[in-house]
C-alpha cells in the first residue's frame, strides 16, 4: 500500500493506470455542464490507493456495459447427421403419401424415358434442295429444283426425290390458300419476280424458301394430310412412270416407281389405297419384265396383304392371277391364292380370264 493519493485518473506514488473503457464499446452520450463540474470535483479528491498483495499487481476487469440491442435470428446450417441417425428419423417420420406418389410418378416417367428414348423416331419430313438447274425448252426457260426428301428410316438409305419447278410451288400454295385461310397465312411464300429469275442469288434465295415453305407444311397436321400436298409429292412421279411403262423403258420407269412408293411410305395417310396399290402393280410389272421373279412376287404379296378381306378391289383378281403365275414359275405354294381367284370368278365380280397388271396400268387414268 503506497498511500499516496489518486489524481486524474493514476496514483501519484506506485503509478497504477485508472481502469479504461473496453474497446469498441460506444462513447457515452456527454453530459451536463453540472454533471462535468462535479465529476471533476470528484475526481480532484484524493483516495487512497487500495491495498496491495503481495502478488504482482494486475489491471482490474473493464466495466461491461449493458446496452439495448434488437433481437435478429439467425438462420444456422443444419448440423450433418449420422447414417444412422437419419435413417431412424425416415423410419420414425414417413413421408406425406401425396409427396411419395409423386416421387414414384416421376421414377416411373423417368425409367419410360429410359427405355423409349432408343425406340422413339420422329416421323418429321426434311427437305433440301440439292441441285437447281436452268432449263431452256423454246420457247420457254426456267429453273427446275431437284428436293431430297429424308425421313425416319435408316441413315444409310437413300432420300426420296422429286424436282419441281416455280410454277408447280406456286400452284400449290394458291390452292392451299384457297382451301385453308387461316393455317396459310402465318405460311411465307417467296414472291413471283419479273427480271433476274436466273441469277445464282435469286435462285439460292428461293431454293432456301421452297425447303421452309414444304417444313413448314409438314409441321401443321391439317395441312400434312391435304389432298393436294399429297399429289405435289407423288403424282407427277406416277405419272412419268405410267408413261415410261407404256412405252416399254421399264429400268427407267423401276426407279421411278420405287421412289413413287418411297414417298407415299414416308407422308403417310394416303388419300386411298388406289395410288399405293398402282405402284405395287408398276413395280410388279416392272420386275417381271426385267426378269426378277422373286421381286415381283414379293410385291404382288405386298398389295394383297394391303387389300386384306374386305370388298373386292378392281385390282384384286388381277394380284391374284398374277401371285398364281409367279409362284408357280418360282415353284412355291399357290393354292390360297388360285382358292380366292376360283371363288371370284365363280361369284362374277371378275372376267375370266382376269385382266393382267399390264393392261390395267396402261389403261389407268392418274389425275
């Protein structure tokens, strides 16, 4: 104990510091002029200094100030759980059953997706224009554009194609126009010029429009199955094939009745089985002609499946006789198909004996 005693916040004689304020606390709000006077009086007093032990002297504890705060919550992370642990917080709190239907529903989409993704093709048509040629025919010129039309099938098989000219383009879209107002007038067409038809940019600038206008075609489902999108496709390939049939070119008229089927294969929803069962009796015909027996078979077996049991179709009896011809030259069973052929005659829905294929196809009006 030094006795000596304290001024201004020290003592005088063994120099022990008066306590401070924490740090970071706030500064207290100041006073009045009377509360500072009788602070300083008060501190002016001398005290004695407290007595001293005698271990080595230390710095009081700061006076903790007790202010107001707001109450903020806090969000904490949840604390990681055992495997344990949640497994018997599952077991003890099972999930609401509208929660676990909806997990099972969406499990079993998922696995259906799974095993369809390979198995599901789309069945949308593409169109590229592959080549545009000036054709000159005096006393007339104009471009003819040869289309690729790809669709579901196997990577490695040969695209469909038609060639097509300005005209034939706008002939279908004015008769789509006038059939349906409302899908075709969202549906762009690229409009008639009268100078520069032939420059390699109009042409380019067309060619890219013609692919959009037939995509966009097949994108809208009552525009797809029209009658007369259906006869932009397939009927001037018939008709170059009847033609080149009759006059006796069958290499020629075989490629252009398979690309004819092709085609029909790849739209769909034909208007009828008429033009489909014309181009099985192109390529039967064709196939026979050209020694191939075996092709020609297989095509008359394709129409008959495709006429099925129902009533008598005019090509029906020829299909038959030649099946009969064909199987017998080939050695194979012919008796179900002589049975229906016997039974037709006998019930005069046919001539006997049948028209063959060949005559019916040259007299076989396409329009």
């Amino acid at each position: 104990m030094c006795g000596v005693p304290w001024l201004r916040g020290s003592c005088t004689g063994c120099a022990t510091p008066w306590p401070v304020r924490a740090p970071g606390r706030r500064r207290p709000a100041p006073r009045s002029s009377s509360s500072r006077r009788a602070r300083s009086w008060r501190t002016t007093t001398p005290r004695a200094c407290p007595p001293v032990s005698a271990a080595p002297l230390a710095s009081p504890a700061p006076r903790m100030r007790t202010t107001k705060t707001t109450r903020t919550t806090r969000r904490t992370a949840p604390t990681r759980c055992p495997l344990g642990t949640r497994r018997r917080e599952k077991t003890q709190n099972p999930q609401p059953d509208g929660q676990r239907g909806s997990q099972l529903l969406a499990r079993q989409l998922q696995d259906f997706w799974k095993k369809s993704r390979n198995t599901l093709v789309p069945q949308r048509l593409l169109f590229e224009v592959t080549s545009a040629n000036v054709v000159k025919d005096p006393p007339s010129k104009y471009v003819l554009y040869t289309l690729a039309v790809m669709g579901p099938g196997p990577p490695d098989r040969q695209p469909a194609q038609i060639s097509r000219r300005y005209s034939d383009f706008e002939r279908l879209h004015r008769n789509l126009q006038r059939q349906f107002r409302g899908p075709m007038a969202a549906i762009s067409f690229p409009r008639k010029r009268l100078r520069r038809n032939f420059t390699a940019e109009t042409i380019a600038r067309r060619s890219r429009a013609f692919e959009q206008f037939l995509s966009h075609l097949q994108a809208v489902p009552e525009l797809r199955h029209a009658p007369d999108l259906q006869d932009f496709f397939v009927l001037p390939e018939l008709r170059r094939a009847q033609s080149l049939t009759c006059t006796g070119l069958y290499r020629e008229a075989l490629a252009l009745w398979a690309n004819a089927w092709q085609l029909q294969a790849q739209l769909g929803t034909p208007s009828g089985p008429d033009r489909p069962l014309l181009t099985l009796a192109g390529l039967a015909v064709c196939h026979q002609e050209l020694e191939d027996p075996g092709e020609a078979r297989a095509c008359c077996e394709r129409a008959l499946q495709l006429m099925g049991d129902k009533s008598p179709h005019p090509l029906l009896a020829p299909f038959l006789d030649a099946h009969v011809r064909l199987s017998w030259r080939l050695g194979l069973d012919k008796r179900q198909s002589e049975a229906r052929l016997q039974a037709l005659q006998e019930a005069g829905l046919t001539p006997t004996p049948p028209p063959s294929l060949k005559e019916l196809l040259i007299k076989e009006v396409l329009d």
